[in-house]
C-alpha cells in the first residue's frame, strides 16, 4: 500500500497561543520575559525543541514552552468546519483532505479549532497527525510481528531505511530493504515515549533533519533526528551541560513526547538514516 506523503503548508509554522504567555530570552522558566503574548495570538514557528518553542511574535523573537500552544493536525478527508460542536450547526468552511489546522481544545468529540484564519469545530475523527486515513493499515500484526505488519502493508520509504515505534510495547524497530524489496529488521530497541499528558504523535512521518543535541537549563539530549515538528528519536537525559547521564529510563511512557534510546541506538539513527525516509508509529 501506497501513502501519499502529504504536501506542505506555506503556513507550516503557525500556530496559536493558549492562554496569555511569557516570551522568554531563553529555555528556561528562568529566563527573562521579553513580553506577554496575549491568549489567542498568532505566533511564527522558528524552531521546535520537545518542551521549548523558538517563536517570532510582532517582531519580537524568543523562546515559549510548547504546552500553552495550539497542537497541528490534519484532515485525512474533506471535513466541515461548524460554528458549534454539533451536527446540525451552521458551516463556517468546508476544510479539504490534508489541511492543516491548529487544534485550541477538544470539546467531547469535536476539536475547536482555526483554518485559515477561521475558528469552528470539526468532528475529532477527521483529524490525524499526519493527514493519513487512521484505518489505512491493518494492524493485526503490529504488536506481534513488526516484520510481517511492515511488509504485508507494503510500507513504501524514499530511502533504503524505515522506522516504526509501537506506543503500546515502546519498542522502536529499524528495518533495511533487502532482497525482491522486502523490509528486513536490522534492530529493535527499547524506548521511553510520551506520558498521557504529552503523548507521542501516531500516524506516517518522514525524518526531516537532524540537531547534534538540544535542551534546557536542566537538562540535555544528543543526536535528535526529527520526526516531525518538535517530536524527535533523541538520546537519553544529559544534564544542562551534556557531561552526565540524569536519567537512563527506558521502556516508560514519561517523556514530552519524543522517543528516547540508548546513546548509542539515538547516534545510530542519527549517523544512518536519511532525510525523508518512512516513520511509522502507532
């Protein structure tokens, strides 16, 4: 089965304040605050780092935490942007297959969100991470036999490398293309992803970069391969200056979202997978 990878929005970028929020010269709670962005605003997406957002807000360029910003999702179909989180309310838009929309909070089974400048809801089943129909696989095998769910799907990646994580077991498997096509498994790893707060993104990414390491006054990771936006395969914890492991936790869902592996499997995807190839993960 073939996934048509999802174009990308010259608004990629964009996305929503929560609620009123401090602009900060650095990652850090301790930072000094260059402004209060008002709850509502529209912020410009510099970069994204897990837990800390490099924004631009009225010219203003700083550093906001990422749990007070509106989340991106996609429409895996056409949908209708409602006034009210019901059926029978009146249509604000019709929102077509794979666009992109910044979710403000979910009401039940409805998202509140904007598209294109506009707010309203949208039935939370059209939505996805990655703009794919949630039931485009058969998942039968997922838990139980990551070599036979990847190639029974036919899971097609740009390059010779493709990545899947399963959330349930916290495994991160690395498959190579081998003979007559297939996928052969070269690793499986354990892996540490999102805590029920901050949940690790499901659905079919394509890596799209690398940063040497990341992080905080508190703390650090090395080798982040980007999966999307701020979701990285990174290291395990360093502290602040990258000289000592702080924490080495694997196979628990605590993290902000990003999968975490040992040092060397983290340095391993970073030194060898290229940009665009296939990431799975469910």
């Amino acid at each position: 089965m073939h996934r048509k990878k999802r174009q990308q929005n010259p608004n990629e970028s964009e996305k929503y304040t929560l609620a009123n929020l401090n602009l900060r010269d650095e990652k850090s709670t301790q930072g000094n605050i260059i402004t209060v962005i008002p709850a509502g605003s529209k912020v410009q997406v510099i970069d994204a780092a897990e837990d800390w957002y490099e924004v631009v807000y009225n010219g203003q360029r700083g550093f906001v935490y990422n749990e007070y910003l509106s989340k991106t999702q996609y429409t895996w179909t056409d949908a209708i942007l409602r006034s009210y989180p019901d059926s029978a309310s009146n249509p604000v838009a019709i929102v077509p297959a794979k666009s992109r929309v910044q979710v403000l909070d979910v009401n039940g089974d409805w998202s509140r969100v904007i598209y294109d400048d506009k707010e309203g809801y949208i039935f939370n089943v059209f939505l996805s991470n990655d703009g794919m129909d949630p039931g485009g696989y058969d998942f039968t095998y997922f838990d139980t036999d990551m070599v036979k769910f990847v190639n029974d799907n036919n899971i097609k990646s740009p390059t010779t490398n493709l990545i899947t994580t399963n959330l349930k077991n916290r495994l991160t498997y690395v498959f190579k293309k081998g003979e007559n096509n297939q996928w052969e498994l070269l690793y499986r790893w354990s892996s540490t992803v999102g805590k029920p707060s901050t949940p690790t993104i499901t659905g079919t990414f394509y890596i799209t970069g690398r940063k040497p390491y990341f992080g905080s006054d508190t703390y650090r990771v090395k080798y982040a391969t980007r999966i999307k936006g701020s979701y990285y395969y990174h290291s395990i914890l360093f502290n602040a200056e990258g000289t000592e492991i702080i924490n080495d936790t694997l196979g628990e869902a605590l993290s902000h979202g990003c999968i975490r592996l040992a040092v060397e499997n983290a340095q391993w995807i970073y030194d060898n997978v290229l940009d665009t190839t296939t990431v799975v993960i469910y």
